[in-house]
C-alpha cells in the first residue's frame, strides 16, 4: 500500500517506522525545512514505551525512568504519592521523562533517508484523495495520514474550518538544570492558584510547568509567575530562582471537537489532529502512539474496513483521556475536586495501595495497547 504522512512529528514518524516494517510503501511530507526536534521533555507512560519497543525504538540512556509521583499542596507536604513499580512490572515496560528531541531522534533512527520531504506544505486534497502541496506537487496514495498536529491542515480539508477553542490557560514550560536533587521522583504540586510540576528528564535537566490563565498582556513571565506561585513551598522557590535564568515560554492549551470518525475515503487522522487535549497530564504523546498501533493492528486486520475500525476503537478511549486532561486542574473560577485542601489533607491517610491501583486502572482504561 503507498502510505502518505503528512507531519513528522512523533506521530507521524512513528507510523511510518511501523508501516514501513508492515511492508508498506511510506513518504512523509514536512512543511519544516528539517525535523523539529526542540522543545521540553514529555512523559512516556508506560503505553507509550511499549508501543515504541512494538516498534524496535531503543530508548536505552536516555531519558530519566520514574519510579514515584508525589502530589504535594501548595505549602509543600506530601499528599499522596504513586509508587510506579508495581504498574511497570504489571505492565512490562517503565514510566520515562525524556526530551522530546531525543524521542523523535531515536524514532528515525535507522529509517531509509529521502523517506522524509522536507519543506513539503499540504495544501489540499485533489481528485480521488490526492494530495497538492503548495507548489503544485501532487502525490497519490492510498492512504493519507494527518499527523500534522492541532492547527491540522489535512483535517481542515476534510471538515472545513473549524472553532479550535482556547481553554483560557497557558502552560510555562521548559527544560533546565534541575533545581532540586529529584531522583528518579516527578513531582506534581496542586493549589488554589493551579497546577505546578518538575520531573527529572535525565542528563542533570527537569522538566518544568506552571499553569496559568493565559496572559492579555506582556507582562514579564517571570514576574506573573512569582505573583501566582511565590509564595508556594519548596521546590517552587528554587525554581523559580533558576528560571531566571533561562528563556520563559507560554504554550496555550486548545482542543477541538473530537469526531465520530477521524476521516473520509482513503484519508485518516492521527494525534493532535484527531484528539487535541490539554497537557496537563502527559497525555497527548502516548495517545498519538496508541492510534498508531490501532492503526497497524486494523490495517493488518483487513485493509477495507480498517480506517472505519481504527476509529471506533480509538475514538472512546482518546476521549476519555482528553476529559482527564481537560478536567485535571483550574487556575481561575472553579477548582476541581484535587484541589480542594481537605480533600489533599484526607488524601494523605489514604494508603498509597489505592492510589497504586486507580493509576493501574486509568492507563488500562486510556490504553488499548494495555486495556
């Protein structure tokens, strides 16, 4: 089958490794003049590190493997805590922060050169699903793939413009010199003003966030952070203390209808440009991987029917992950239930066996690679 991707992100290039291996004829086409491999740290659960093991990816050196998360309150005590263990020895595969450029490297790594075409944009679907770029390029196929991210060009083709609503908050993040020793130990802090984490991402660096309501002015990152969370217990002081010295950046969240089937004819969705959601727990990655191995499985399965099946099988459970993400945190009007002081004091007398198994549950419930 010729298979085209357009977007050579993670998702995109992890399709094309397994459809290539699947014995497919595979092209990527990139607007990007080279792969874009900068940007912070993502989490891989362990969803996410087994379907790329399905895929021969060694991860091995890379990357910092978890083991705990805590969840502290705001004035810094301990709340509830994950031991990552038991879930890994269930799951057979770990829990990594890792820097997203190093994921993608290690994605391409030993794929055929010329595979990707770089400063390739789509610019519209022709006749029998064809595809135009905006030089006037046309490639058939038969199959597209839309792995082209959340302002998805391919799904605007085959929906029409659509609302892509922003969620009203922003997340701050980045990677930098760890500012505490963490270990092998993520840390997520809740409060009334929001949502702020640090992970270890291996090599001595943290991955960092801070949720605020998205700025309407310049204000100075820096200065809107301290306001929101200087007062908050350690490690927030000493974050914010290395955050002055390193560049400061605001990634809003957004997400869009997730629809009922993610394509038409012989054109299909994948990642952001399906499923969009908030990133507030590490979600989206994993997600685009899990439509990746449907997608395989389905396409082996029976090639006629394998678009509409890879659809009904992914759209539940990518919706519930994107009402997790979604529903996680606040930082203006409501809090959520999270994070509600009493409920993070009586979370601390409950035993970390229950919180053990509601993580095993979630990621069973979000995963049909482990469900």
């Amino acid at each position: 089958m010729r298979v085209l991707i357009v977007g050579a992100g993670i998702g995109g290039m992890a399709a094309a490794r397994g459809l290539l291996a699947d014995g497919h004829q595979v092209t990527v086409l990139e607007r990007s003049p080279e792969l874009r491999t900068l940007g912070g740290a993502i989490t891989l659960w362990a969803n996410g590190t087994t379907i790329l093991g399905d895929l021969g990816v060694d991860l091995g050196g890379l990357g910092e493997r978890l083991t705990r998360v805590e969840t502290l309150t705001s004035s810094g005590r301990l709340a509830m805590a994950i031991d990552l263990e038991p879930a890994e020895a269930r799951f057979g595969a770990p829990a990594i922060v890792i820097p997203r450029g190093d994921v993608l490297n290690a994605i391409v790594d030993g794929l055929p050169e010329g595979l990707v075409r770089f400063g390739s944009r789509f610019a519209r679907l022709g006749e029998g699903d064809s595809v135009v770029l905006e030089s006037g390029e046309v490639f058939e196929a038969d199959l597209l793939i839309g792995a082209d991210g959340v302002g998805s060009a391919v799904r605007t083709a085959l929906f029409g413009e659509e609302p892509r609503p922003l969620t009203g908050v922003a997340s701050w993040q980045g990677l930098i010199p760890a500012p505490v020793d963490l270990g092998s130990t993520a840390l997520m802090m809740l409060g009334r003003e929001g949502y702020v984490g640090l992970s270890p991402a291996g090599n001595g660096l943290a991955q960092w966030f801070c949720d605020t309501p998205w700025p309407t002015d310049d204000t100075d990152p820096l200065a809107l952070l301290t306001e929101r969370y200087g007062h908050w217990g350690t490690p927030v002081p000493e974050l914010l203390k290395t955050l002055s010295e390193v560049d400061i950046k605001a990634y809003p969240h957004s997400r869009h209808r997730i629809p009922r089937l993610w394509g038409r004819g012989r054109t299909i969705l994948l990642g952001d440009a399906a499923h969009a959601m908030p990133p507030s727990m590490a979600l989206s990655a994993n997600q685009a991987l899990e439509d990746v191995w449907v997608l395989r499985q389905a396409l082996k399965a029976n090639p006629a029917t394998a678009l509409a099946e890879y659809s009904v099988r992914r759209r539940k459970r990518a919706s519930f992950a994107g009402a997790v993400a979604r529903r996680s945190m606040a930082v203006a009007g409501a809090q959520t239930f999270f994070q509600r002081e009493a409920v993070l004091r009586g979370a601390r007398n409950m035993p970390d066996a229950l919180f053990q198994k509601a993580f095993v549950g979630l990621h069973r419930r979000i995963s049909n690679r482990l469900g």
